[in-house]
C-alpha cells in the first residue's frame, strides 16, 4: 500500500470541491428518475438499457456503436487539448481513493499511513472503508438492478433466505473495491488502466499537462551551490500518488493530480519564485511567452471527427421510433391454397414496445407487387390492431389473404405498414415475401 504524503493548496482545495460534487453524482446517480422510470440503467437479464427516459433494446446496436465511437473521439480530442485532466480530476479511481484517504488522514491524522499509528485507529479505519466499499458497491449494482428493489430485500431480510443475484456480485464488488482502493489505489493507474497509455501518446508538445520547467528548474541545486531554481526538495517526488518523478519529463505514471503542483508552488512561495510545475504545455514550459495553441491539426481532426459523430447521434435519436417488428413467414405451416384461389401466407410477428404507455399498433398494406389486393385476416378486420404493453415484446400471428389472378410468379413482395394509433409518427415499414403455392 504506497499513501502519498498529503499537501495542501490551491490545486488540492478545487479537487476537493469537484469530488464533493462527483461522489454523490456517481452514487446516487442510478436512483434519480425519469417521470418515474430509471434515468439511467443497463438491465442486463432484460436486455434493455434505460437512459433519459428511452428505452433502448440490442437491436438498436448502432446506438451502442456511435456511443463507443463518440467516447473514443472524446478521450481523443480532449487528451490532445488538455491532457489527462479526466484521470487526476474526474475518474472513479482517482476520487474514491481520494474519498478513503480523506477517512484515514481524518482518524489517524499525521500518523495516516505510518506504522507507528495505534492500532484501534487503523482496524477503524479500516471498518470504515469496507463499509465504503459496500456503499460503492451497491452503488454499482444500481447501474444494473432496481435499487429501490435492492432496498425492500434488506429492509425485509428477505435475500438472507432467498438471496437474489445481486447480493453475490455485491459482495464480490465489495471486496474487490476494498482491495483496489487500500491497497493497489493510484498504483492501478500506472501499471493496469489501459486508458493511461493511449492518453500518454495522444499528447503532443501544445497539450496542457502537468508539466516541469527544466529551463529554469535545471541543473538542480544542492547544499548552497546556486544553479537551477530547483532546490532538489523531491518534495514533489514525495506527494506523488503513483511514485513519479515529474522532472524526468512526461511519464505514463503522471494522473495529472496536481499534487506536485502545490508542492512546488509551496517551495517556491519560500523563496519568491514561481512555482516550476504547472498546468501548461511543454512548448510554454521552454517559452513562457508562448500562447497556447487550441486549434492545430490533431485537435481540429479530432474536433471535426467529433461533431460528425454527435450530429449523427442527435439526428438519429430525433427521429427514432421507439417502436420494432420482425415478421417473418411461418416455418411450420407453409402457404395454402382454398377453394376459389384463395392463397393464404402465415407469419409470425414480434412487436416490441419501447415506451411507458401501452400502445395500439395497426398493420396495413403500402405496397405489393401482386395484381389483387391483399387482405389482412389477423384481428378479424382489414387494418387489425395489436395492443402491446408497456416496456414490452409480445408475439402475434398475421394471416395474409388474397385471390389470385396471376400465376405467373410464385414470390412477390408485401410491404405493410405499421403505425401507433396515438402518436402517427411512429411508424415502421417491413417487406415481406408473399409465395404462391406451386400447383402439381
């Protein structure tokens, strides 16, 4: 377990107030709702994923695509601009390690981290973050199961005799989260998250970053020998959660926590310089005088990328119809010819509704290719009309009905149209084939 030295500023001061934002944000986040529906939820065994009030279903894949490929070009964009400001400030990691050393430098004060702390503060402290850990982990869980239901099984006790799923994955989470956040913490960051290496080299020399001023810092001093502005304190070596050296230039270890920032800003104050270690690019820690650079090749690339893709999503979510049908021919019972030849094609349909109201969904014909009208048998009327209950997949039987004036072709192709009697927008279009029985 490697605790870093605490140290107080400017940098550590505004992290605090963005984690005192961030962790109820990513607790209690699955326990808002949406007029009375999760906001966001992936609903794993029903295959649904909830957010803003949508429902959407695996086969809207796309969605999925587009959201990967927006966060992908996110990472690229902003890492091109502003380095990795989202691992030190803003990932889970970084805040509830954060959360749980601010438990133990509140019990343990200087002694936090030591060996020489007393041992009833240490099993305390301890306590303490295991029942963190539980917090976080059912916090977790309610990305992916009713929490509100997850509170009525503990209140009743029932899950102690009938316990669901997800009282094992929260117990495996539990004791995962507790071990990654006192023991691995900030070491995570440097050796596992894959995302530490592409942002490393997604940054170039106009990339804000934390960053050391060897112009002015080198060569470092030592005793009394006046060279560099660096007094070789390693002060900024000893406040560093992952154990780097920032003066040995950018390194995948680096979070961009600010730690070292406050460090040597401390440092510096003593003496009336400026600090050495800054938010800033590496063009502008060679020249101060040096603007940054916002729009340049990588980062207009990525920019435009970028906007492609959101612009794309917006469109596509503007006119979705939350609204899917298969139909397709009857494997079973194949098409039947009557008496006065009538050809009959059985289908079977699948309609899903991905709202919070039941709908009424009619099916008619838009198109066929056949030279005698199409008769829908299904409902007992010519436009039958299917009732689909909320949030719900119900299957139906069509019966296509015609008489047939032409032999000529034995497929034809049946376009019907399925339209929502509350709202006419949501419409949906399936081509199916319509075969003629060969005749012996």
């Amino acid at each position: 377990m490697v605790i870093s030295r605490h140290i107080s500023g400017r940098i550590r001061s505004a992290r605090y107030f963005v984690e005192a934002v961030l962790v109820p944000f990513y607790l209690f986040l699955p326990w808002l709702r949406w007029e009375k529906h999760p906001l966001i939820r992936l609903d794993i065994p029903g295959r649904k994923f909830y957010l803003l009030g949508n429902i959407f279903t695996p086969q809207e894949g796309f969605y999925l695509h587009l959201f990967l490929i927006g966060m992908g070009l996110s990472l690229f964009f902003f890492t091109t601009l502003i380095g990795r400001v989202w691992c030190g400030w803003a990932c889970p990691q970084t805040v509830f390690t954060d959360l749980f050393d601010f438990v133990g430098r509140t019990i343990l004060g200087s002694k936090y981290g030591k060996k020489d702390a007393p041992l009833f503060g240490k099993i305390l402290v301890h306590k303490l973050w295991i029942f963190l850990s539980l917090l976080g982990s059912l916090a977790w869980i309610s990305y992916f199961a009713d929490p509100y239901e997850m509170i009525s099984d503990i209140r009743s006790l029932s899950f102690l005799t009938n316990p669901p799923t997800w009282i094992y994955f929260t117990l495996f989470f539990t004791a995962t989260l507790y071990l990654d956040m006192a023991f691995v913490r900030e070491q995570f960051c440097k050796y596992a998250c894959p995302y530490a290496r592409f942002q490393t080299v997604m940054m170039d020399s106009d990339s804000i970053n934390v960053t050391y001023d060897f112009k002015r810092g080198e060569p470092r001093r030592k005793a009394k020998t006046q060279i560099g502005d660096c007094t070789a304190c390693n002060l900024c070596l000893v406040v560093c959660p992952t154990g780097i050296d920032i003066r040995e230039g950018v390194n995948v270890g680096c979070i961009a926590c600010g730690k070292c920032v406050d460090a040597c800003t401390k440092t510096m104050g003593k003496e009336g310089k400026k600090t050495l270690i800054g938010y800033m690019s590496e063009n502008q820690a060679n020249n101060p005088k040096t603007e940054i650079r916002w729009i340049r090749p990588r980062s207009l690339i990525y920019g435009i990328l970028l906007l492609c893709v959101l612009t794309a999503s917006a469109i596509l979510l503007y006119n979705r119809v939350p609204l899917y049908a298969s139909i397709l021919p009857d494997r079973i019972i194949q098409p039947t010819e009557i008496p006065g030849e009538i050809v009959r094609n059985f289908y079977n349909a699948q309609l899903s509704n991905m709202t919070f109201e039941n709908r009424s969904l009619r099916v008619s014909v838009e198109e066929n290719t056949l030279r005698s009208p199409i008769r829908i048998l299904s409902g007992g009327t010519q436009t039958p009309s299917f009732e689909i209950e909320a949030n719900r997949t119900q299957n139906f039987r069509i019966i296509l009905e015609t008489t047939l004036q032409d032999r000529s072709k034995t497929s034809h192709q049946i376009t019907l149209k399925i339209t929502d009697s509350k709202n006419e927008n949501y419409q949906l279009k399936k081509t199916i084939p319509f075969r003629i029985p060969i005749q012996n």
